[in-house]
C-alpha cells in the first residue's frame, strides 16, 4: 500500500523549496498550539496534502503560511459548513459548465436544421476544461486538502464500509483534487488521443476488394467496414448465410493482418485496389469494379503499414507517462484506471477475467455451438452470435411498429410514462421521471447526456428518420432512457451531490441493459420465454469469455510499456502480438484446438481507448448479478430507485446494497450452468 505518510516524505524530499518546508513545520507546531492536541494527526495530514500539490506559482512560503494559518478548521460545525459550501460550488460549476456545452453543441448534434462550419468548432468548446486548474489558481482545492482527507482505494476498500455519507461526500471532494495536472500536459494527452481516435475513425476495409486466389469476390460492392467493429459484426452477421464460411475466414486474416501489421498500407481505406488477404497479394482494381470517386493506381505497393496502429498506441503511453508525475496517489495510467476511474483493484478485475477464461463451462458451452454448427470450432467463432434469440416479429414488422407509434421525438416523450409504468414503477414516479428527461432528435444513432446539478435535466437524443423511429433507432432510445433514469435518480435522488452517479461505466450500462432487454417487451411483444432466457445466458457466458481475453491482453500491454518505458513501434508492435498469442494459446487454443492466434489484439479500444475493454465484461457480469435481483423483486422499477440512489460508492459495497453480494462472476457462470443443464434434459 501507498501510505500517505511516504507520499508525504516522498513530496517533502522533491520539494526544491526549503522555505516551504521549514513554513510547513513551524504552520504544524502554531496550529497545534492554537486547535489543540487532539487536533495533532488532522494538522499534520492537512498541511502535508497542501505541501503535495503546492507550487511556486500559488505563493511563497509566507503566502504558504497564512493560508493554512487561514483556512485550518477544527470545529466540526464549521468543517460541516465547508464541506456544503464545496458541495453547493462544485456543483454549480459542473452543472453549468455541462449547460454550456450542451447548448453549444446543439446544432452539431441534433437534427434541427442546417449546420455551419463553426458548429464543429462550437461542439469541440468545452467550458469545465480548465476546473480543476482554476480550483487550485482560487485556492478552493487546497481549502479543501487541508481540511479533508485524501485517501487511497485501499483505505476507502478498507474503512469506507463504516465510514458515514459525510465521510464519503469529503472522500469524494478530495478526489476530485488528487491530481493537478499542468494544462500544457492535458492539452499534449487530448491531442494523442484525438489523434489515435482519427486513425481508428479512418480505418476501413473495402470489402468487395478483397478476393481469393481465383481473383473471386465474396462480399458486395460498396460494402465498407470499419475496423474492428464492422469487421466483427459481419463475422457475427454472417451465420446461417450463404458463403458464409468463406467470408468469415477472410475477415479473420484481414484481422490478423491488421494486428500483425502485415497488412498492406494501401488497401486501408482504399476501394481502388484488390487484396488478398490470405496470400497478402494487392493489385489494382479492375476497371469497373471501383467504388465512384476512387481511380485505380497504375500499380499497388504491397508496402506493409508501418506500425502506425502500435505508434498511435506509443504516443498514448509517453501521454501517460507525462501525467503520472502530477497524481501522486495513481502514478501510472493503470493505477488511475483501476484505482481512480473503476475503484477496483486490478488484481481483483484479472482475478474475475480469469474465472470466465479458466471456467469449466468454456469447453462445454464449446461444444454446445460445435454441435449447433455442425463442424469444429475456428477462431472466428469468438465471435459465435447464434444464442440470440430472433424475435418474433420480422424487423420490417417491428420498424412499422415503431414508426406509427413514434413519428417524431415528442411522440416518444409522451409515451416515456407508460414504458416506465411498463417497467413497474409507480404512474408517479414514472411521471416525475419523464418530467426530469428532456428529448431531443439527434443527428446520430442516439446517446444520453447527464445533467450535473439540480433543476437541469439529463437529455434523451434519439434517432428519427424522415416516416417515424425504426426498430433500431427505437431499440437504442430504450436503453439510452436507461441511462437517463439512473441519471434523474442519482443526481435527484442522493443525498449528497458529491455522491451522485455510479459507481463506474460498468455499472451505467449495466443498468442501461437492464431497460434495453425489456425493449420488445415494452412494444407489446410479450416476455422472453424459458427458451430465450437460457440461449440468452449463454450468450452473455460466450461473449465474456470472448471479450475477457482481449481485455487481458489489452491490460498485459500496458504493464509492458511501463516495464519497456523506451520501447520502438516495432518492439511494441512485436510484444503485443506475442501477449495476444499468448494468451490465446492458455486460454483458447484448448477448445479451438488451432495455436498462435493473434486475432484478440484487433480491437480498435486497444488503440483510441487504452484499458477500457475490460468493463464489458464486468457489464456481463453486473448485468448477470442486477437480473437476478429484478427478476426475483417481479419488477425493475422500485428495485432500481433503490440502487441508482445510493451513488457513486466502490462497486462492492454499491453491489451490496444492490443485491446483497459483492461484485461476483456467481450469477454469469451460474446462469450458463442452469442452461447448459436445461438444454441437456
Ligand atoms: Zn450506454
């Protein structure tokens, strides 16, 4: 464990400034003297955070002096008083720093009428980008620092379950403080990542381009796709269709030659040449087969890309790395990914992804799909999408379905009562709920926007085409209104505004699922049967397993980079092949019975979004444990007033309150297992 003591040692033997030191004793010895003996561990923990994060430029060591002089507190009347006042601030700045950048982005985002170049610039602005730096410039951060304190995950894992809502309000306000990042240094890890997310936004493969050794062609003309995502989902996509087969075997070694880096540079984004992808081969594409605006070259370069997907992923870590130096409490870009954004330790997550990779049911649910395929697994079949249940109705059914009954997005608004009464909440609570949701038509697939502080309202954007909402669209607007329910009782509904929220992102669009798998039922079209329950466990099972591995490997790079600080492109490129066979090899090869895979290293998230992947499986395995519970209450409504207004508490004890069980893989693997057994008999 980091103690705070070392950090504060640690602090003490940085600090270049003498003078601050020797102002940080004697304020310690005169606060002492002045609030009393019993005020001795708060004094020296305070004025040693404000020693942490102080620099020359807040003032010397005289200014240094009179603050803490100032600001120290020891009646409790008056630290309660603070802690408001902090609470009341921050929520204010928040929630019209989102105002703001809401009202600016709407003509980028919502489909009501035409835009101007400058509503991209406009969508870009943010207003709360510079909080943190003006709470320290204002002194309100170390207000805060030398009055509460600043723990670790493992203290708040250790004594937060005793600790009162006060306690974890100020636990929260510290938080908020723990790093101070140099703006030079924000603004040097925005652009990496903005530019990471533009390689990966551009990253397509023309699919009618790709052609076996016959020069034949197997998917259709003008089919785009988007690595890894569309790539994956035709794979998924392609079960039960003709050629299916072949075209799932080519969009594998198109994957492998991306994560490889043996792809050619130019056939990314290039409908104007024809590739190979089995023999790596590139020619100019023939007259007549290239897509309108492209002109086939007069020769391909079979040049490979030059490691430009590891070099994105470099400049990601050298980011990181810049950072680390400013948050003491996290100094890696792991420990602020586990420690501060997910609040659980690392070693738990792995210890969790391992349970799913290692579970007995992995050879046994392997089976099952062998069986339903009539042949032997092939790496591809990560990607296995037959245990979803089809609906009843064809999708052009369900599309004339919600385009009547939702023509515009008021039309959906007025309706959000009775989908929540549908849900079982009470017709009051479903009329307050859609009193706090405002709905917007949005020029995307659809998204949920928060709101940050009282008297504002989560936004609900949705898709509607020119005759109505489709199916899809509809299908999107229910679990986005999942989000936005959660956010009306968490901002509305705790009892601290430092608390609002949940725990992580898992938890968000676990409980977003939670409303998205009632969709069809919502629309009239009945409960899922006994059927669809049991194929649906063991899709959520397959689907963990699949994305656990990738998350390992995702995380397993990262620890790399930091053990291979000076790493090239290539090096990296090399060790993050040889993670992914790695892994593939323990955890796959056993019932996929084919060696050296690389394919789990093709997510894009690995490269716009580091050490993200491994939420989705913690989602499955939330989703797995929340279900449990609404199924056993008949109903999600009150149950989930219940959990979404407990706040954003550590998962465990969040869990607990939910359901009575910590964070646990009990619930998906006991699912799986149940309908392993059902099937069988
Ligand atoms: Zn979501």
């Amino acid at each position: 464990m980091i103690a705070l003591a070392a950090l504060f040692a640690l602090a003490t033997a940085l600090d270049p400034d003498p003078a601050l030191a020797t102002a940080a004793r004697e304020a310690k010895v005169a606060l002492v003297a002045r609030h009393g003996e019993a005020q001795r561990a708060r004094v020296e923990r305070g004025v040693g955070q404000v020693v942490l994060y102080w620099r020359a430029d807040d003032g010397d060591a005289a200014a240094f002096r009179a603050f803490v002089d100032e600001q120290f507190l020891s009646d409790p009347a008056a630290l309660d008083a603070t802690l408001g006042r902090l609470e009341e601030a921050l929520e204010q700045i928040d929630g019209h720093a989102l105002q703001v950048n809401r009202e600016l982005a709407r003509h980028a985002v919502l489909e009501i009428g035409p835009t101007v170049p400058a509503d991209g610039l406009l969508a870009a602005f943010d207003a709360g980008a510079h909080v943190t730096e003006d709470l320290f410039a204002s002194k309100l951060a170390f207000a805060a620092l030398l009055n509460f304190p600043l723990t670790t995950l493992e203290e708040r894992l250790r004594d937060g379950p005793a600790w009162t809502r006060q306690q974890w309000a100020e636990a929260r306000l510290v938080g908020r403080v723990s790093a101070r990042i140099p703006g030079p240094v924000n603004q040097a890890a925005a652009k990496a990542y903005a530019d990471a997310q533009a390689y990966v936004a551009d990253y397509n493969i023309w699919a009618f381009h790709l052609v076996d050794a016959g020069g034949a062609r197997a998917f259709p003309r003008g089919k785009r796709l988007l690595s890894h995502w569309n790539l994956r989902d035709e794979i998924k996509a392609s079960y039960g269709q003709p050629a299916a087969l072949e075209r799932q075997r080519t969009l594998q070694k198109v994957m492998e030659r991306i994560a490889t880096q043996e792809i050619p540079l130019a056939v990314v984004n290039n409908p104007a040449v024809d590739w190979n992808p089995a023999t790596n081969e590139v020619r100019p594409a023939p007259a007549g087969t290239v897509e309108t605006g492209a002109t086939p070259p007069a020769q391909a370069s079979a040049a490979r890309e030059p490691d430009t997907r590891y070099a994105q992923l470099l400049s990601l870590f050298r980011a990181a790395r810049a950072i680390d130096p400013y948050s003491p409490l996290a100094p890696t870009a792991i420990a602020r990914k586990f420690e501060v954004e997910r609040e659980i330790p690392e070693a738990r997550v792995v210890a969790m992804l391992e349970e799913i990779l290692n579970s007995p049911l992995v050879p046994r649910v392997a089976e099952r799909i062998e069986k339903r395929l009539g042949r032997p697994l092939e790496p591809f079949d990560v990607w296995y999408a037959g245990f979803r249940p089809r609906s009843r109705l064809p999708e052009a059914e369900l599309d004339g379905l919600t385009r009547s009954r939702y023509p515009t997005a008021e039309a959906y608004a007025a309706d959000i009562p009775r989908l929540l009464e549908g849900l079982g909440f009470t017709p009051e609570k479903a009329r307050f709920l859609a009193a706090h949701i405002a709905v917007d038509p949005a020029r995307g697939s659809g998204h949920a926007l928060q709101a940050a502080m009282r008297g504002d309202k989560p936004h609900l954007r949705t898709r509607i085409g020119k005759d109505g909402m489709d199916y899809k669209g509809y299908n999107i607007a229910v679990h986005e209104m999942g989000h936005n329910v959660e956010q009306v009782f968490s901002l509305y509904g705790v009892d601290h505004t430092l608390l609002s929220g949940v725990p992580n992102n898992a938890f968000t669009e676990a409980l977003a699922f939670v409303f998205q798998a009632r969709d069809l039922e919502l629309a009239g079209q009945g409960k899922p049967g006994a059927d669809a329950e049991r194929l649906l466990a063991l899709d959520a099972f397959w689907s963990a397993f699949e994305i656990a591995g990738v998350a390992l490997v995702d995380l397993r790079a990262w620890h790399w980079l930091y053990a291979h600080p000076a790493a090239t492109k290539a090096e990296l490129r090399e060790a993050v092949v040889g993670i992914a066979r790695e892994v593939w090899n323990r955890y796959y090869a056993p019932v996929f019975r084919t060696r050296d895979v690389p394919l789990l290293a093709i997510y894009s998230h690995m490269i716009e979004e580091p050490l993200y992947l491994a939420d989705y499986v913690l989602g499955h395995v939330i989703a797995a444990q929340l279900e449990e519970r609404f199924r056993a209450a008949g109903k999600v409504g009150p149950e989930f007033e219940r959990m979404a207004t407990f706040g954003s508490l550590p998962a465990d004890l969040w869990m607990r309150n939910a359901t009575g069980e910590p964070l646990s893989t009990r619930a998906l693997l006991e699912n799986a297992r149940r309908a392993l057994e059902a099937e069988k008999g």
